[in-house]
C-alpha cells in the first residue's frame, strides 16, 4: 500500500492515476492539505493530510498500513523564494516526518529532488551526478539538504530512500504552480487560449526539461529497480531534453502559425533560473536502472497541443 502526499500537486495529480492503474485504486492513499473533488480524490482513497503533522501523518500511515512512502508535498522555487522560512518548515519539516514515518513502519520511500539543487559554481553544461551543489535559492537548499537527510536515512537506519533530480516538468493536467520552470508549461495553453506569450524568462535562458509521462515512468522504474544495482539513491539526475523560449517558441509556430511570443522577464524567476544547469548528465540513471525518455521538444508539443485542445476554451 502506497502513501502518497501533494497527491494535487503536478507530478501528484498524474503519479496518483498511473499508481491506482498499475497497483489497484484501493492500494494508493492519496493525500493532500485540500480537496478539490476531482478524479485523484473520486478514484480511490482520499484524506486531508497536513505533511507538517506529524501525528496525522503516523495516523493515516497506521490505519492504512502502507509499505511505501511517496512524498512530493512542497513548495516550488518561485514561491519558495517569496516565503523562504514558510517553505523551510513545509519541504523539510514534511520530508522529516515521511522519512520518520517510513523508518518506523519500514517503507520504501521516495521523494523528489530537482535541478535545483544545483547552483550557480556548479558545473553548468552536461552537469555530472555528483559534483559541487551550492544553491542559492531557499528551494535549493531544501532539495539539497533533503537529498542529504535521505541519504543518512538509508545508511543509518536502511531506509530503502531513493530520489530523482527532476528537470523542469511539462504537463497539460494541472495549471502551471509556482515553479519557475512553468513558462514553459503557460506557453501551450496560452497559445490555445490567446495565440501569444509573454514570457518572463529570457531568450537564450536553456533549461533541462522534461514531458510528464517520461517523468511518471521514471518514478516506477526507480522504484521497481534492483536495489542491488544501486550505487546513487538521492538523487538521480534525470532529464530529456534542454531548451530555451525561443526553440519551445518556433516548435509550436510549427503547428499555430501565427503564434507570437515578447518578453517582460521577471528578475526574481530569471536569476533563480539563471542559477541552474543548462544541460545535466543522466549516465548514472541509465547505467544503475536504464533510465530513458520517450519524449523530445517536437513529440511533446504534439501531444500539449492535441490533448489542451480538447480541454481549453480555443
Ligand atoms: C520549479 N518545476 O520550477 C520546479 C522544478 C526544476 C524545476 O524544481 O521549481
């Protein structure tokens, strides 16, 4: 039985349907701080949970008796950047408890990580699994000081914790929220919606990136892996392609022509971004547990466009 927090979430909202596929709707409690009455909660079991509770994280973990711990309640980078002491109590006081929780009750865990937790001195082109991870943003210090706490608590207590250092991720399911990636998840729908863009990262601004379901199956086969085969756990660097506005721009005017896309870059989300990596080095992924990605820039656009046509207003 799965526990699962920020089941709203954007990697929540999608990892919670493909889980109740794969692994039966009743074995995945979904959770998070709200209900929104959509199909993660109408699919199968649902709570309230508070992840900075740690008594009502033990409770939901008990009565459902849970052996695995899926934890990916957080605030992103941009919001962690507004409110960095709300987004130290939330992403780490909520990582303790997953953790302590899946100590106790003896469950496999696994839990995010980003890009993010890189930061300006690291090396920013083909960055290697391991190497210099000096952020400067409160959002990476959590990822990094999280892929740390997992780390001791596998080799201190055998806490089976394994992680992935996620590119920026693209979904048509849930809005874009707080990342600083998401320009490139509001590009598709207002280009539905109004035909243009304006984005707030700058031209010539790469970033690793990468399609949802690409970073769905991922999750799985980490979690289904030889752990025998594992030499890295927190966390596994990841990603399926790297581009800046103007390429994610041109891909799209190759099915709306008459797409236009300015520029009023936000400082705030350029200089978070302009901390991270252009382009990381996933070689450890695909040695320890044959990472691949199926989708590119071109094939993901396909699929944005196809499936927000049926969902925006046009
Ligand atoms: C963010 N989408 O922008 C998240 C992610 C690599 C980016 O961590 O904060």
């Amino acid at each position: 039985k799965i526990l699962l927090t920020g089941a709203l979430g954007q990697i929540g909202s999608e990892l919670t349907v493909k889980l109740r596929d794969i692994y039966g709707a009743s074995n995945v409690i979904a959770t998070d701080i709200r209900d929104n009455g959509g199909d993660v909660v109408q699919s199968g079991p649902f709570e309230i949970l508070d992840v900075t509770n740690t008594e009502a994280m033990f409770d939901v973990a008990k009565r459902h008796q849970v052996d695995t711990v899926i934890h990916l309640a957080a605030l992103l980078s941009a919001t962690a950047e507004k409110m960095p002491l709300l987004a130290w109590n939330l992403n780490m006081g909520g990582l303790v408890n997953a953790l302590e929780v899946s100590r106790e009750l003896d469950c496999k865990f696994f839990t995010p990580s980003s890009i993010g937790a890189f930061g300006p001195t690291t090396p920013k082109d083909l960055t290697p699994q391991d190497t210099i991870q000096r952020p400067t943003t409160m959002y990476g210090v959590n990822k990094v000081s999280g892929e740390l706490l997992c780390d001791y608590y596998y080799h201190k207590y055998g806490v089976d914790t394994r992680g992935l250092r996620f590119p920026g991720l693209i979904s048509y399911v849930t809005l874009p929220g707080g990342g600083t990636t998401d320009y490139a998840v509001d590009i598709y729908y207002k280009a539905i919606e109004e035909g243009r863009y304006t984005s707030y990262i700058d031209k010539g601004t790469y970033m690793d990136m990468m399609y949802m379901p690409d970073a769905l199956n991922a999750i799985v086969n980490l979690m289904e892996a030889d752990p025998t085969k594992l030499i890295h756990r927190n966390s596994f660097n990841v990603t399926a392609m790297s581009f800046e506005p103007e390429q994610i721009a041109a891909e799209i005017k190759k099915h709306i022509p008459n797409f236009v896309m300015d520029y009023d870059v936000d400082p705030s989300r350029q200089a978070i971004a302009d901390s991270w990596p252009n382009a990381i080095d996933c070689s450890a992924a695909k040695q320890e547990w044959g990472f691949k990605s199926e989708y590119d820039l071109a094939k993901m656009t396909v699929d944005m466009l196809n499936k927000l046509k049926k969902t925006v207003n046009v």
